[in-house]
C-alpha cells in the first residue's frame, strides 16, 4: 500500500453531483473532505470553446464506453461517451439546461422517492441557477450556474417556433424551464456563461473553492473498491500512478461515479444481486438484487430536410425546442417526445455529416423509454469497463413514439411559417420509417436509475440515499433516479448533488 489516509467524508467521481457535494461538505471549516476523481484537470482548451467539446469525445476525457450489441437497434453496438475529467459530464457535454417535468417527481414520489417532489426540485434548481432572463416563480439568478437562453444566433429558427406556434403549440418564445414544460415551442437553454464559456460543474463549484484548506481533490485517482467492515464502509482503495493507496472515513464515503459506474463500484465491493457476485467470485456484503438494473438512456434520431439558402452554421449543436405526449392513451403521463431543431448543420458536426448542400435537422429525442436495461461486471477487474445493455428500442411503444414523431416533424415542415426552409424531406425520405429508426438510433448520453432510490426489493438507497443495508456509504448522482426524468439530466443531476449534500449535514 503506497499510503493510508484519513479524512472526514470521501466524494468518488467529481462530475454534476459529485461536485456539489464536495461543495458544500468543505464548506465547513474543519471538516476534511477528499474527491477523487478517475479523470484529470479540465484544461484542454476544447472544454470552454463552446463548439469544441465535439472534439473531446473519444479523447482521454472520455471513458469510451461501448454498448452491447442491440438487437433493437440492428445488432449494432453504441459508443457511449462519458466525461473522464473534472466535472464529469458537465465537461464534455453539450450543455443542455433541461429541469424535467413536474410529473416526472411526481412519478419519483410514487416510486418511493419520499421527498423527491416537483417544488422541492425548483427550489433547489432556483437556488443554483443565474438566469438571464431574471428572478421569477420558476427562475433564480446569482447561483453558481449561468443559464443562458440559447445563446447562439445562427441557431434560433423562428420557422420551427412559428411553425410550431401555427399547429397549436404555445409559443413562439415558450419557457419550458418555467410553469409548463410541454405542448410549447421555444429556444433552448444552456449552461454557458456569461463570458462565453462552458459552464461546467468545475466552473460552477470547484475552480471558486479550490483554496480551501479541508478540501483534497485527486486527479488521475480511479477507485477499485470501497472498504467496509462489518456493514459499514470505512473508506476506499484506490489507483493513482500505478500505486495503491486507501482513505480511510470518520463519517461517510458518497458515491458518484455516474449511472454506469456506481453500481460497478458497489458491485466490486460486495454490494449488488448475489448471483452476479458468485460469478465473480467478489465475497457478498449485502444482496441488492436492484444494482444495475433499471438502466434508462435518452435515444435520438435525425430527421433531416433540405433547405432553401445557405445560412450561417451554429456553433451548438441544437437550440429551438418543443417538448410533447405522443401517446395519446395516455395523455397524464410526462411527455415521451423531446423535439430539438437546427436550422443549418452545426459547424462542430460539419465533417461527421454531409447532406450534399444545405440541411436541416429535427432531433427527436425518445424521452420515457419504456426499454430498460442493466449494468453488470465484465470481471471482478476494477479496471474493465461495466457491460451496459440498455436494451435500445426493445419495447414497440419507443418505436411507436418516433414514428408518431416523424408525423409531427413533417406537419411542422409543412405549415406555412416553415415553407420557405423546407425544400424536401432527405431523410427518413423514401426509406421505411422503423428501418430507418432502428438503422439510426443512438444514445443522448444520459444513463440513469442503475442505483435507483425507494423502499422496495429492487431499490439501491433510500430517499435520503443511503444505500440499503450498509452505514456510512450513499450513492448521489443520476443513478438514483427512480425513472429518467423528461429531457436532458444535467439539471436533476445537480440537484440530486445538491439534496444529497444537504442530507448529509442534516438538512
Ligand atoms: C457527450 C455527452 C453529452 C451530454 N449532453 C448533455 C446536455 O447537453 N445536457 C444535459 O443536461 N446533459 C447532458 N449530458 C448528460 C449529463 O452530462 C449527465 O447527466 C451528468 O453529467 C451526470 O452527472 P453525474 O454526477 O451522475 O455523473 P458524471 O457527470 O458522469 O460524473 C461521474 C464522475 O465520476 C468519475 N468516476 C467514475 N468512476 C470513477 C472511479 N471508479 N473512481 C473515481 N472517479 C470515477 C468520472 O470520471 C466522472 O467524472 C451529456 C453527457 C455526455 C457524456
């Protein structure tokens, strides 16, 4: 063992929640807090060029995961990009600011997310946002967060807005942040700051407390396993410079290594569904049969349109919005369709995707997949990547919400306010619309709900997230969703941080 430690509280993985636990742990002077985070310092230039994160995906930044082979999805496998970095996804991604819908907590609440409502959840977002659009009801400014409205011009399309608005759709500047999310068109927010820059959770809560004297963060420091004597975790072995070291705890070690690698860290150490311990001969702590299940992902698909003119290309990759319930059998449940349009082809994704002249894109994003899937171990080799099987498109009602989609995207192209951009449908176009799906879904990047929280045989932690069964150890990050919320879950996952870390010191 190079070296053994003490702390107070130990934070695995600083990405959206881990970092606004490590936040506000060390916030009290005295109490020693260490992260250690797998990945390295978040000082590639490509993370604040707001079109540069493109770039990261598939560098050292970036776990690189990889699907299994989805049957749903032809038999192909899907990369699965995760940030390895300082601030974790928040580092890397595409800076989506999505808050989910009311019904969204409403639904957690029924699962046994005591706690976990839709006000609790705005006034946590109220607190860490600084909107530009100012303080309201819904809406905070001075937080750590700098949430912008779709800051990018060349991306606002008014087509789509009006075209939207002329269907029945409110509009055509809705706030789908604010008192409804859905049924209304608007431009889409982002955590970008004011100066221009990604604002990431290592802009928003570590770069401005790294002076603290009580806060250790590691880079490069990958944890293997968590200690725990006699049901109760005592620290965490961990990797850095081809070394092994342990921290031991005085209090608690929090867990937020992110939906796909949380319930493998809990698995290696003896926490999870027995039989796949046995397979891998890891000695059992406790029998949490729901380690790993429940897995749910975002899924996008492009349809794409010819355009009249050559206009400018965004730098974003998206920014007009339009969130919908394509199921009409169900017309009280969270809306299932997230629809993102792109006027012209974002200058980031111009050598991925040539449409042979001007294009642009609908993205439907699938956002209350009824396909779940698992995360399981590759081996008892802390060091493999997990096995992620999220099932894509396995259930025929997540096909039927795209082809239900693909009708909406071709009666917006079709009103009056979109006529001058459409100049013909490329894609799907001729091609049979579920083979075309199928041939072109991927993931959005957003694993959730593989530790989830309830009472229940399969939940993972309890609402306050302590994981069921051992002391001293919780689980804070997307993985405890009980279901994924409606649209992009940076936000959730920050404000599960930012409960947790309140939990934790007795709020
Ligand atoms: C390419 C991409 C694009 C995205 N776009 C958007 C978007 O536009 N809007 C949006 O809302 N969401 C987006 N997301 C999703 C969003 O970033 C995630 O929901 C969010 O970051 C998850 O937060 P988290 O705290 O659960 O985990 P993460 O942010 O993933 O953080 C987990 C951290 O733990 C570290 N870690 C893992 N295992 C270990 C270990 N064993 N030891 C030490 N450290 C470890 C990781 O390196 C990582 O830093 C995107 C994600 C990606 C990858």
């Amino acid at each position: 063992m190079a070296s053994e430690e003490s702390m107070d509280y130990v934070v695995v993985g600083c990405g959206a929640a881990g970092s606004v636990v490590a936040n506000r742990l060390s916030a009290k002077p005295g109490t020693r807090v260490m992260v250690l985070e797998a990945g390295g310092p978040a000082t590639d230039p490509n993370i604040a060029d707001i079109g540069g994160f493109v770039r990261l995906w598939g560098s050292a930044l970036d776990w690189k995961f990889s699907t299994e082979a989805q049957p749903g999805l032809g038999g192909r496998q899907i990369t699965f990009n995760q940030g390895k970095v300082v601030g974790g996804g928040t580092t890397i991604n595409a800076m989506m600011w999505v808050r989910g819908n009311r019904r969204n907590f409403d639904c957690w609440t029924a699962l046994g997310a005591d706690g976990w409502t839709y006000e609790a959840a705005v006034a946590e977002y109220k607190k860490m946002e600084d909107f530009e659009g100012g303080a309201s009801e819904y809406h905070g400014v001075g937080g750590p967060i700098s949430v912008r409205v779709c800051p990018d011009a060349a991306m606002r399309s008014e087509e789509f807005l009006a075209g939207a608005t002329e269907l029945g759709y409110d509009g055509p500047h809705w706030d789908y942040n604010g008192a409804r999310q859905e049924n209304g068109a608007g431009l889409l927010h982002f955590h970008i700051g004011k100066d221009g820059k990604r604002c990431s959770a290592a802009v928003a809560y570590l770069d401005p407390i790294r002076g603290r004297p009580n806060l250790t963060l590691k880079t490069g420091a990958e944890v293997t396993r968590l200690l725990i004597d006699a049901k109760r975790a005592v620290g965490v072995e961990y990797q850095l410079d081809g070394k092994r070291h342990q921290v031991r705890v005085e209090r608690e070690v929090i867990v937020s290594a992110g939906a796909l690698q949380s319930p493998k860290l809990l698995m290696l150490s003896g926490i999870g569904p027995v039989e796949q311990l046995n397979k891998h001969n890891i000695p059992l702590v406790v029998d949490l049969p729901g380690v790993g299940r429940n897995l749910q992902d975002h899924v996008q698909v492009p349809f794409v349109f010819r355009t009249a003119t050559l206009r400018p290309n965004p730098q974003l990759l998206t920014g007009n919005i339009l969130f919908v319930n394509t199921r009409t059998s169900t017309p009280d449940a969270p809306p299932d369709m997230q629809l993102l349009f792109t006027p012209a082809v974002p200058t980031p994704l111009m050598s991925a995707l040539n449409f042979g002249g001007p294009a642009c894109i609908f993205l439907a994003i699938l956002i209350q997949p009824e396909s779940v899937g698992t995360v399981t171990l590759r081996s008892s080799d802390p060091l493999d990547p997990p096995i992620v099987n999220p099932n894509y498109l396995y259930a025929r009602a997540d096909v039927e919400t795209f082809l239900e989609t693909l009708k909406l995207v071709r009666r917006i192209a079709t009103t009056k306010a979109f006529k001058e951009l459409n100049r013909g449908e490329l894609a799907p176009g001729s091609v049979d619309p579920e083979a075309f799906i199928r041939a072109q879904a991927s993931t959005l990047w957003h694993p959730a709900g593989t530790c989830r929280m309830g009472h229940d045989q399969n939940s993972v932690v309890d609402p306050r997230l302590r994981v069921h069964g051992v002391e001293a150890l919780r689980v804070i990050d997307g993985s405890v969703m009980p279901k994924v919320t409606s649209g992009n879950t940076v936000a959730a996952c920050y404000m599960i941080g930012a409960r947790g870390a309140d939990m934790i010191l007795g709020g």
